[in-house]
C-alpha cells in the first residue's frame, strides 16, 4: 500500500482519489473551503448557478460511465435533454423573422439562427446567402486537395469559407478563447469542432436538417446541479481524506519519498495548475522546463448568474461586437429544480477574463432576455491556451517525472481542454500507468 497525495479536488482530483483510495493510503489537498473545482454548482437566491459552465455532458467514455455509476443512478439521476441552441444576429442579418426563434431585448426584436449555423444558411437575407453558397462551392473545390489545415483560423476557413468565418466562427471563437486563432492548434480541440463536407452543407440546408451529421441531438445533465451531486458523492465517500483549505506550498524530493508541506508521500499526483509546478515543486527535474511553463498563456472565466425572460433555448451564442459576452446558458431550462418561485427562469451569461460588477450591469442591460443580476463568480484559470509545442512539452514533463513516482492529470495541470468526461477518463488512465509502473 503507497502513500499517495493528491493536490487539488476537482473532478480529476476527485476521480483519481476515488479510484486509488481502496488500496492505497491517499490524501487530497484542495486549496478551497469546498471540493469540485470549476465543476461545482452552488445556490444562489435558492436557484442552481454553475460557478463555471453548466457541466452537460455529451457522451461518456465506458470507463467514465462505469465510474459515474458506481456513485450515480444514471437512469434515475441523469436526465436526457435535447440540445436547442441558438447564434444571436442584430444587425439584419437574418431574412424573414416569422420564420426563426425570436428574441425580445427590451423593445426591439432579434433574431436568432438555429446552430449548426452552416445548416441555416437558408435564413439569412438572399445577398448574405448569395456569398456563403460561392464559398461552400470554393470549399468544396477544394476539399479533396487540401493539406490538412493545423491551426483553428486555417481549419475553420477551410470547412465554412470566409463569410461563415467573418459572421460568426472568426468573432465567437475570438470572444472565447480571447486569442489569435491563427495560433490555436487544431489538435489541441480535437474531437470537439464538427467537420462537415461542403455536400453535407448543402443537403443539410436543402432539407433543413437542424443537427450535424453524427453528432449528439441532446446532452446529458444531472438534475442536482451538473456534477454537484457527483462532487457530494466523491467528497462523502473520500471522507477525511479530503484536506479542504490547504493550499500546497512545497513539494519536494527527498531521498526516496516526496514531502508535501512536509508530511511524507511514496507518490503525488498533481491536478492543480501547471503554471505554478515549477514554485512549488523543488526537484531539477523540472528546471529544463521551468522557461516554456512560464510562457505558457490561459484565460479565465467570469459567470453571471441572472433571472432571464422565459425562453425555449438551451444556450444562445453571442458573437457580434455588442457584447463582451460569447455566450448565455439557460442552465433555468434544463431542469425546472434549478429555479424557485422567485427566479422562475435562470441562466449564466458568459464572458472570458475578468469583468467588474459595474460593467457586468452595463452589459446586462444590453442584452436580450432581459437578465437581472442575481450573482457572479471570476475563475483565473479557466482556459489554459496550447500553442503548437504544448502537447509534447507536456508529455515530455510527464515522462521526466514518471520515474520518480509525481504524476500530472486535469485540464489546468495537463494545459487540455477537458470536459467532465475527458477529466475523468484522463483520471483513470493516470491510475492504471501509476499501476503498471
Ligand atoms: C467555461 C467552461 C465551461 C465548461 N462547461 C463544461 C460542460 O458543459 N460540460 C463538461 O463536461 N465540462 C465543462 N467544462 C470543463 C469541466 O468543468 C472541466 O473539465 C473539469 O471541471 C476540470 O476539472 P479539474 O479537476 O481537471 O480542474 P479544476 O476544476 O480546475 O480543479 C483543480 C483544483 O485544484 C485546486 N488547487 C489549485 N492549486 C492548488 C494548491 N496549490 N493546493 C491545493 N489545491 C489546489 C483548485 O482549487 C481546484 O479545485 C467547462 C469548463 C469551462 C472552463
């Protein structure tokens, strides 16, 4: 049985904890009053508001599934929703309002196209279709040629042609990820950005299909909070494992053992941020690394917690100019126990960075659904950026430290974009290659 510490609690912190716990003396330090990291869900005026994101989840890997189910009734607990999300347009861009979602921001009417946007092509005005339909036949002309594209600025171009990518890819991915895209590898969002042929577009728009091919018509969601109610089950079955309020300062190596803050571990497994490894780790093995770690670029996130107007939306996409926020998750429609009598419709409306409270106010008064300020949260490091080394830089820092027993997994501390799914599948392949090492 080895001593094990992990640092940092959130669902990778968790995820490895839970799964090492039955033959292995483990300790999970987490720097908060409570666990869950940027999955965690919390009340606020009696309403469900996701501190981060809204923790819906697309698909489950069998290993996760078998996870979550060892905690969770996924029949019972989990909840199938069908996805119905919407692109907001304000500048007239859209053909005939009868025929689309309609908004209300204040006195005004505005439009929104149903995503995927490239199946919509059909509503917006003719001039506007005329453009997009002379690109997808470059596209096409194109398709079989193609080198593939390595950046997202190239691939996103080159799958929906310039006019998609000035209206909506270019603005909303830029609001996002606050980065030039054409230095955002393509590989890091693997699996995540939808390819679909110049043909598929056409079909889809001739036939006005609303989904991607292959690609999820509903997410999942647990009606207690997103992974709230995953996080309770963790942090109860973990017990007094869970070392909450303890930020770790040091880790060093010392012989044959790490000590973390002093107390004596055989391995460590490091979910926290990466960014900050080279302070708190005292080893050379990370010195060779120390300068790419600290050029390293990430975003943070602040979430808005409001009332809106009652709407059928599951999330609606912002990328015109008029707002600094990309996007508004209705998370008040996802299940009616995430709002009260008082707050009968809920939602976080998303901005990347920090935004003070008076501006948050100014943005909200210009927004549609008419959203009243309830609460908000800032998260740091919410978004960590990969330029083309990062991957295997990363790898390489892994493999350095392998041998002497510290492990990495997490999205902060891998520098991934993992969703729930991925962080605990990341999370249990860590603890097969801490067993078979
Ligand atoms: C805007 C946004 C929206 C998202 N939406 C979804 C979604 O809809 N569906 C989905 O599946 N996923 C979503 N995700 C992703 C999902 O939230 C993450 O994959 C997951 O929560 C990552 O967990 P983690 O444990 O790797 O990292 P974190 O949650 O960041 O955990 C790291 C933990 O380490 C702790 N820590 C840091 N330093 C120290 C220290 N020195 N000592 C001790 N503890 C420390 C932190 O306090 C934190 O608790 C979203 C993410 C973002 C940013």
């Amino acid at each position: 049985m080895s001593r094990i510490a992990i640092i940092g609690a959130g669902i990778s912190g968790l995820s490895a904890a839970k799964s090492l716990m039955d033959s292995h003396s483990v300790t999970i330090y987490e720097k908060s009053e409570t666990a869950g990291g940027i999955a965690k869900s919390q009340h606020a005026d009696g309403c469900v508001f996701h501190v981060c994101g809204a923790n819906s989840m697309k698909s489950l890997h069998d290993a996760t599934r078998s996870f979550i189910s060892s905690l969770i009734d996924i029949d019972e607990e989990i909840v199938e929703i069908t996805r119905n999300s919407a692109i907001l347009f304000e500048n007239g861009e859209v053909s005939k309002p009868e025929f689309h979602g309609m908004f209300r921001k204040k006195m005004t009417e505005i439009e929104g196209v149903p995503s995927p946007i490239e199946n919509h092509i059909y509503m917006f005005k003719p001039e506007i279709q005329r453009q997009i339909i002379s690109d997808i036949f470059h596209v096409k002309a194109k398709e079989r040629n193609r080198r593939a594209p390595k950046f997202l600025a190239t691939y996103l171009k080159s799958k929906f042609g310039q006019t998609l990518y000035d209206m909506y890819f270019g603005p909303y991915n830029e609001k996002v990820w606050h980065s030039d895209l054409k230095k955002i590898p393509l590989r890091w969002l693997e699996g995540r950005l939808s390819a679909p042929t110049a043909d598929e577009i056409l079909l889809a728009n001739f036939n006005h299909t609303n989904y991607k091919p292959g690609a999820a018509k509903t997410f999942l969601y647990d009606t207690k909070g997103g992974a709230q109610r995953l996080i309770d089950r963790l942090v109860e079955t973990l017990g007094d494992r869970l070392v909450c309020n303890h930020a770790v300062q040091t880790i060093e190596r010392k012989g044959d053992v790490w000590t973390v803050d002093g107390s004596e571990y055989d391995k460590v497994v490091y979910c926290a941020n990466l960014k900050l490894l080279p302070k708190i780790l005292k080893t050379d093995l990370i010195e060779p690394f120390t300068g790419y770690i600290e050029s390293l670029k990430y975003h943070g996130t602040t979430s808005v917690f409001c009332e809106l107007a009652k709407n059928p939306y599951t999330e609606i996409y912002l990328p015109g100019k008029e707002h600094r926020a990309h996007k508004i998750i209705c998370t008040g429609n996802f299940t009616p126990e995430n709002n009260n009598d008082r707050h009968k419709m809920t939602g976080t409306v998303e901005f990347t960075d920090y935004i003070s409270e008076d501006e948050i106010k100014g943005e909200l008064s210009r927004m549609p659904l008419n959203p009243t300020y309830i609460t908000h949260r800032y998260i740091e490091c919410t978004h960590p950026i990969q330029d083309i080394d990062t991957r295997e830089t990363v790898s390489n820092i892994k493999a350095a430290l392998l041998p002497s027993g510290f492990y990495l997994t997490g999205l902060i501390a891998e520098w991934e974009q993992y969703n729930v799914n991925q962080a605990i599948n990341a999370a249990i392949k860590t603890v097969e290659t801490m067993h078979n090492s």
